[in-house]
C-alpha cells in the first residue's frame, strides 16, 4: 500500500523482476483477472473489472504486487493449475522444505466485488514465510488511506476501492512499501490470506473454508466432462479458462491483460481486456461442438444484445458489460520489455465484416441445440439485413488492417448465412439462401483464381490463412477443388516447422516479421480434418497445442525460433480453438456445423 499520488510509480526491479510470457498463469472468475508470475507474486490485477485502472501492475512497469513466498532464496518453483479451474498452486522446493500456495479469485464472483484468495501450506520441512502487499491504485496515479488494523482485519481505501485483509493480523504498515509480514509454518499447517476489494464496502465475513468450498463448488459446475475429447485435460482446461474471461453479464475479454508486446519494440502492444463480438462467437461454436453448455447461451446472450442495439453499426468489441472500449491511450510507465503501455483499443471503431458472419454461425448453432432465444431469433434478421446492405464494402477484415475487399470476410458470411438457411425456417431462411448465393457468386468471380485457388483479397493473390476459417466451417464444401488447393497453398507458403503464420509480411523471412499465428494451427487442423484428411489435422493439433506455457495458456502469437510466447495473455481465441479441435478430432459424430 503507497500513500503517494504524485504520479505513476513504477514496479521496484528487484521486488518484481518481469518474466518471459509464457512463465505467467492467470486467476480470473469471469469479472477481472490477477497474473501470477513464476515466483507466486501476483503483479497485475485490475479492479473491480476488467476494464478498470490496475491496483497492481507491476507487470508491465507500474507499481504493486502481492507476494507470499518463501525466506530461503536457495529454492526452486514451480506451479499447477487444478485440474477444470483456474485454481493455480504455486510451489517452492528449499533445501529443507516444500511450500505451496494455492491462489484463487473467489467465485460465484460479483461485478463490483473481488475477494483473492490465498492459502499456504508446508508439504514438507519447516518453512519461513514472507508477505508483501503493496496497492497502487490507478496504474500507480492513486492514494491509498485511511489504513487501519481493528480486530485482526486491515482495512484502507485504495483510490475509490474499500480495501479489508484478513490473516495478516501480525504485519506492519509502511507508507512506503505497503504492508509486510511474515509466517512460520510446519509440515501440514496451512494459513489462508483473503483480500477484499469493493467498490461499495462491505461488511461481510471473510471466511477462508467457507469462500474455498463455493469456489471449488463454482468450477464444478462451470467445467463439464471432457473424457470424450482427443485431450480431455486441455479441454477441461480451455472451458475453464473461457468461464474465467467471461462475465456475468455475458461478453468474453480477449485476454485478461494489456500491453504485452507480439514483437519487440516495434509497437505491437494492444489492450485485450474488452469483448471482441467475432472472438465471442468462436467460443461459443467450440462449446456448441461439444454440446450445450452456458457459455454457449451467454455467447448467444452478448451477442444478440449488441445486434439489437446496434444494429449495422455494429462494433467489432466492447467493454464487457456492453459498453464503448475507450479511446487508445499511453500510460507513463516504463511497460513491459519491449512493449508500451496503452488502455483502450482503436479497433474497436472498424468495420469488420466476417463479424456479422460469425455470429449468424453462432446462431445457427444454439438453434440446432435449441438454445436460441427470441431475442437472438430476432437478432438474425437484424444481422441478415446488415449484411445484405454492406456486404460490398470494402472492411478491415479478421486482422484488423486496412479496408479491403477481403476473400475470408465473404466466405464467413457466406457460411453463416447458409448455416441460418438450414437451423431456422420461413422467410428468414429463404432470404438467408438467396442472399448467400448472391454473395457466393460474386466472391467467386472476384476472388477465385482461374487454377482454382482463393486469393486473399479481390486485389491480392498472397497467402493467407484467414482463409482457413471459412473452410473449415463448410464453406465451400469440402468436395469443392478450391479447399484442397487453397489450403495446400497456405501450407506450402506460411507454415515452418510445423508451425502456421498469418500472412507474408513483404520481403521479410516469416519468423522475423511476427509469431506463429495458433489460430491458424487450430484452424487448419479442422481444416484438413473438414476435407477428411484425419493425420494431417491430427498432426496440427498436436503441434499447435505444444505451444503453450507451463501453466498451459496460450497467447496469441508463439515465437518458434525462440520457443516463447508473444502477445496478451491468456488469448480467448486460441483455448477457444483447441476445445473444438479437441472435440472434433476425436468424435467422427461431432455436430456437424
């Protein structure tokens, strides 16, 4: 805790020394996410939500964290997720003891309250332990005051935020550095640490037991049997990563962080922590895959709710809660190694056309289940009628980047627009149809070359594996010439060692000019898989699922050369993908979509 205010503090080198990407795991329960580095120190965490100004952000260069670790600097760690949660253990080996602490946000988790739960136990030996909790509200701009110790419980305001911490009745505060402590444990004694952040107050018991046994109890619920899929652990994992990035009132973050750089200073550094509508919808295909589950319908939910309000406009993502992602920002601080610090996303403000595609998939999808609402069964008139009245015009596409006529977007409206012909009925289905023909026919004559393969934009004949995701939904069919070829083709130019790209950046070697793209893996795999060819697809799930961290996260991007993550962490999309994979490859009955 800091009573300074000046301005934004940044993170004490030697406190919180920042670790490569793929050392970090996440806590998260659907409302706001806490990064835990490879040490047990959890140096980012926003509050209340997602989107809120970081408490603790030591991670890209600002200042807090809160760390329980062990004395003894000769040690060893390591860590675990339990198995279908985001409950991370963290765990120290010492030359005479071994110490876990086992971390969660407490759920069911509500909007405008988060309680992080903390519970250390001696497996073996004796061990001394150490507490430092530091609060910088504001990325590090706010105050923390009015600092107390009553009845063994902390209490303090943090900016606007009631703070109360309880189990660390025996520490000392410090305006400069916060509250310190220390514990002393031996083997098989535990002691629980619970910290309660609010934007009202609250009066509450913090009962360590009590809040553990609904947590364990909320991740029971939330993370269905997987035992059917190719890999039921990872998909038992990716659900419940996809539960922990989605909120009560239904959208899905990209990630739970900002500003972790895809390539070393050259100022690819984006702010995650908002709904992405074309994200959302992969999500809840991969549940939809494997059967209905309330991701799906809080997919369903999120998205219908912003076709209703916005109709044509549609935003390609939001705040959580349905809100406008604020305008690009840099914040004052140092930033992760070669990264910059933004809040807010640009993006937010394109026209992405394959958007209104994804989300017609999406429907289809829960109406085959019988998961679709009338809210959604309206929506998809809303959606048809957008893209009937845009589907010409030139959009920044699945990757954000200038407005053009790009081949994916029509083929993942195409594909949306004929799966909605087939789940629904009536004038709606019709339209869908003729409307889908229309749009097919013309991508064709524009975007199809004369040997048989899809260009990647009416202007431009490059690879491009954004293509895949169109033709592993279907479109065109499997027996079409074009899938097999175009698939060969972004093959043959953007994959290397076994490991698939985006697109060609000019004249620079793919390696150099970004990361391995693990969407694409995951999507060609179903890819290969659509055209039924099984080894190949199994091939790049295996691959592409090699790609994650130690706590089994995925970013976005993944350095092959180097074997490291790149990008915002845990990336939605990716967990997204490999649970379908996971479901597809495994099950020849899988719905067909």
């Amino acid at each position: 805790m800091n009573e300074k205010a000046d301005k934004p503090t940044e993170a004490d080198d030697g406190a919180c020394p920042p670790w490569v990407v793929r050392g970090y795991a996440v806590l998260a329960d659907g409302e706001r996410g806490a990064v835990v580095d490879p040490e047990g120190r959890i140096v980012w965490l926003c509050a209340p939500r997602w989107h809120s100004d970081a408490v603790f952000s030591a991670l890209i260069g600002g200042g807090g964290y809160f760390a329980v670790e062990p004395e003894d600097r000769w040690r060893v760690w390591g860590g675990y997720y339990e198995d279908g949660t985001l409950i991370h253990v963290s765990r120290w080996v010492t030359a005479d003891a071994v110490i876990e602490c086992r971390d969660a946000l407490a759920m069911p988790a509500s909007t405008d309250r988060l309680l992080l739960l903390r519970r250390m136990r001696v497996e073996r030996g004796e061990a001394r332990l150490r507490m430092s909790l530091d609060l910088r509200p504001g990325f590090g701009a706010g105050r923390v005051s009015e600092v107390r110790l009553q009845d063994g419980l902390w209490t303090a305001r943090a900016g606007g935020l009631h703070v109360r911490l309880a189990g660390a009745e025996r520490a000392s505060w410090s305006g400069e550095s916060g509250l310190r402590g220390g514990f002393r444990l031996r083997k098989g004694e535990e002691h629980d640490i619970v910290l309660e952040l609010s934007a009202g107050g609250d009066s509450r018991q913090l009962a360590p037991k009590q809040l553990w046994k609904q947590t364990e109890q909320a991740w029971q619920r939330a993370v269905p049997d997987c035992s059917g899929t190719a890999a039921p652990r990872d998909a038992r994992h990716a659900y419940a990563v996809l539960r922990g990035l989605t909120s009560s009132s239904g959208g899905m973050v990209a990630a739970a962080t900002t500003s972790l750089p895809e390539r070393a200073n050259t100022g690819r550094s984006y702010d995650y922590r908002f709904a992405w509508v074309r994200d959302q919808c992969y999500a809840g295909l991969a549940v939809a895959s494997h059967g209905p589950h309330e991701l799906l319908d809080t997919a369903v939910r999120f998205t219908a709710e912003r076709i209703l309000a916005d109709g044509e406009a549609l935003h390609p993502a939001y705040t959580v809660d349905g809100g406008p992602v604020p305008d690009q920002q840099r914040l004052p601080l140092r930033g992760y190694p070669g990264g910059s610090d933004h809040v807010g996303n640009k993006a937010a403000e394109q026209f992405q056309l394959d958007a209104f595609g994804e989300v017609l998939q999406l429907f289809a999808a829960a109406a085959h289940h019988d998961r679709l609402t009338p809210e959604a069964e309206q929506a998809v008139g809303i959606a048809v009628d957008a893209v009937e009245s845009n589907w010409t015009r030139p959009d920044a596409g699945l990757w954000e980047l200038d407005n053009r006529w790009w081949t994916q977007s029509r083929l993942s409206v195409v594909c949306g627009l004929r799966q909605v012909s087939v789940a629904l009925s009536g004038r709606t289905a019709q339209r869908s149809s003729e409307l889908a023909d229309g749009v097919f026919a013309e991508t064709r004559r524009r975007c199809l070359r004369t040997d048989g393969r899809w260009r990647r934009a009416a202007d431009d004949d490059g690879p491009e594996a954004a293509l895949l995701t169109p033709l592993s939904r279907g479109c065109p069919p499997a027996d079409d010439p074009s899938n097999t070829l175009t698939r060969r083709f972004i093959e043959d130019r953007l994959a290397e060692d076994g490991y698939l790209y985006r697109f060609v950046h000019g004249d620079i070697p793919l390696g150099e000019a970004e990361g391995a793209f693990l969407l694409c893996g995951f999507t060609m795999a179903l890819a290969a898989d659509r055209v039924g060819d099984r080894t190949r697809a199994l091939r790049w799930f295996e691959r592409t699922r090699a790609a994650c961290g130690p706590s089994g996260l995925f970013a976005e991007e993944y350095d092959v050369r180097q074997r490291q993550l790149r990008g915002n962490l845990p990336q939605a999309f990716v967990h997204a993908l490999l649970l379908e994979c996971a479901v597809r490859l495994n099950d020849a009955s899988a719905l067909p979509l």
